[in-house]
C-alpha cells in the first residue's frame, strides 16, 4: 500500500454520494512533497456517474489512485471497495 493513504485522507470526503460532494484542492497549491505522492500514484479512467457506482470490478486494488471522469481528477482510496471510500478533486 502506498504511504498516500494517511496523507490525504484527512482531505477527502468520506463515501461522497457524488463526485461535486467531494472537496476540492488545487494541485499547484500543494507542497511538493504532495504533489510528488499524487504523482506516483496509479491511474484508471472511469465513466462512473457516481463515486459510489461499484466502478473497480470484483477485484478492486487497496492501494489509492486518481481517478479521471468526466475531464476531471480526483483521489481515491477505496480501501479494497470497488466505489470511492475517500475522495477529493484534484485542481489544476
């Protein structure tokens, strides 16, 4: 598991019904040391209406990702669910 998780979760929304409902934080206002993490992490693309939409399968990963939708970034942890647990957009 990435070391993201104690990092941003403070950030996020938790199970946010829709991807408005989670907060939003602007990458470029971010420590380094943040931006670096958001950097590394995986990403997959996802046509979701909502965080809660079971979009990551049978086998969803535990480690966090950003997720694109809808032209847009976003955190998640979705701590082994296959929806959004944790979440938050990323601004340019």
């Amino acid at each position: 598991m990435n070391d993201s998780r104690s990092t941003f979760t403070p950030l996020c929304a938790r199970k946010p019904t829709t991807w408005d409902e989670c907060p939003r934080h602007r990458h470029s206002e971010m420590p380094e040391w943040q931006r670096e993490l958001i950097r590394k992490l995986p990403m997959i693309g996802t046509d979701a209406a909502t965080p809660m939409e079971a979009f990551l399968g049978d086998n969803p990963p535990l480690e966090c990702f950003v997720v694109i939708t809808g032209g847009r970034c976003f955190y998640v942890n979705a701590e082994g669910y296959s929806y959004a647990r944790y979440a938050f957009r990323i601004d340019g």
